[in-house]
C-alpha cells in the first residue's frame, strides 16, 4: 500500500510517500481503507519529536481518518466490511495510508450527511472540544464560555457545542476570521489583534484555551469566582488559579467511541458542521504540515487519500 512514513524525526521534509506493508490486525480491530485523514497539530509535533510517542520508526502519522471497513478481527461484532466509519486513531496512528487499523473503541459510524473529506476533519478536533467542554467544563444553559482560537479546528467545534448547550459564548480569533466564528453562533467574536479580550470579558464560568502563553495568563481575570480555565496546550498555574479564586486544568483527548456516535448524530441533524480549511491530496502531506504548523488554518486540512 502507499503510506506517507517518516523514517527520522525532523522538519517536514521528513515526510515521503511510499510503498509500505500492510497493517495487521489484532484481536478486537478493524482494517479501515481509509479514504481521507485529518491533518492535526500533534501531528508535527510528534514528526519533530516533541510529543512522545511509543511508535518505533519508519512512522505513519495521522490520528483522524475516515473510510470503509475492509476487514474486522476475532470478536468485532460492532462493525462489518463495508460500513463507513470514522475515528480517532489513537493506539496505532497511521493515517496517512491506503489502509489504518483502529480498535474498536476509536472508531464509530460515520456521519451519514458528510462525505470521507469532512467526516475526517471531525474526530480528534471534535473530541478535544467535547471532552474539554462537556466533561471536564460541565457546561451547561446560561453560562458564559470564552474560547481562545476559535477559528482553529479545535476551536470552531468548541463553540458549536458550547452554543448546543445554551451558552453565551466570546471567542477570539484575527480579525479575517470573525465572520465564520458569527456564522457558526459566536455572541461575541473579538479580534485578538485590535482588542484585549480581558477589556471587553467578564465573569466567565469557562475559558477554554487553545493558545497558551500570555493568552493564557491574562485568563485569569475573566473568569467569575470558581470558574475554570482548562487548556489543551500548557498546564495552568495553581497557584494563580487559587489566587483567583478559580479551578484550572490541562488535559488532553482521549478515543470514545459513543461521543463520536453521538457527535455524528449532532451533524446529521444539522446542529454541528465541520470547518474544512483545504484539501491536499496525500503525497502534499509535507505541505499540509507547513500549512498547519503555521498556525493560520481556519479549521481542519484534510489529506484526500482515496476518492
């Protein structure tokens, strides 16, 4: 099969298409012919060796895919050949192929009203935001939320779902972004480069941060009294949480099989839409990479392995 495999960490260029063997199936895991992967930042920071990994080298990279089944190992009852699935591959990686294997508890049926290309953009990306929001955040109708880098892939989920939960919700982004974040439900969308966002935000129960640094540190002070700051880049502090008065958290997506489920019936009933920011065939992963890592990407690159 073709892969893209990286045989040293490094800068993209790293990155080559080329044949590759097969991937084998174990108890409990599915072949997946994978029509479309997700481009994600973990991505190149596992390719740069700043995101440890278990995976020995040569590696395919690429945690989002979607595709068909193709085959199913002993005691797979939740999916047969021939079922559309997407997912977050999270113990194998490998994308970036003809063909992936996912346990059973990464994948889920795949939304019946999107195509392989923007079901892609969705599972680790929509994952991260659920996770974030509804798990750890608890949020719920009237609360205020405040996400940072809303126009990402992360981010234009995150407000979606905090939008579904009946939350009033700011998010910042460059200015040639606000459009897409008022398009998708943002009360308040405030560009980052022209406006501090702690001048024009208060007493918010839920800040998720998707920047870090100084975005970060000036959070604090938005926050009401025992709200939370969680971030999915850099832990926060606890000794300013507590000298705030507010709870704080880093964490990072795990695979769930029945958010996904869910996830999906939330796109085939038109509450949630993906953002799909462009689309490279599979041999430009390398230019996929610079695009990311770049940090200007509005939503999700999708690499097209398959039509």
């Amino acid at each position: 099969m073709k892969a893209v495999r990286m045989h040293a960490f490094g800068g993209a260029d790293v990155l080559t298409l080329e044949d590759a063997p097969m991937p084998t199936l174990e108890p409990g895991e599915v072949l997946v012919r994978v029509h479309a992967a997700g481009v994600n930042p973990v991505d190149w920071k596992i390719r740069e060796g700043k995101f440890r990994t278990k995976a020995a080298l040569p590696l395919t990279l690429g945690r989002d895919a979607s595709g068909t089944v193709e085959a199913v190992g002993s005691g797979v009852t939740e999916f047969k050949v021939g079922d559309a699935v997407y997912g977050m591959l999270y113990s194998h990686g490998g994308g970036y192929a003809e063909f992936a294997v996912a346990k059973v508890d990464e994948i889920a049926l795949k939304p019946r009203s999107l195509d392989h290309v923007h079901a892609a953009a969705v599972p680790l990306a929509a994952t991260t935001a659920w996770q974030g929001l509804i798990d750890h955040g608890k949020v719920r109708s009237g609360q205020k939320v405040l996400v940072h880098g809303a126009a990402g892939g992360v981010g234009t989920f995150a407000v979606q779902f905090a939008k579904a939960r009946g939350a009033y919700v700011y998010g910042t982004a460059s200015g040639d972004h606000l459009a897409l974040l008022r398009e998708l439900g943002v009360d308040e969308a405030i560009d980052y480069r022209t406006t501090r966002f702690e001048d024009v935000v208060h007493d918010v129960d839920v800040v998720l941060d998707l920047v870090g640094g100084e975005t970060q540190e000036r959070s604090w002070k938005v926050l009401k009294k025992g709200g939370l700051l969680i971030s999915t880049v850099s832990e926060p502090s606890q000794e300013a949480a507590n000298a705030h008065g507010v709870r704080a958290m880093v964490y990072m997506a795990k695979p769930n099989a029945a958010e996904l489920a869910e996830i999906a019936r939330m796109i085939d009933d038109g509450t949630v839409k993906p953002v799909v920011a462009m689309v490279l065939p599979l041999a430009e992963a390398r230019k996929a990479h610079e695009i990311s890592q770049s940090g200007h990407a509005t939503g999700k690159i999708v690499l097209e392995v398959a039509a």
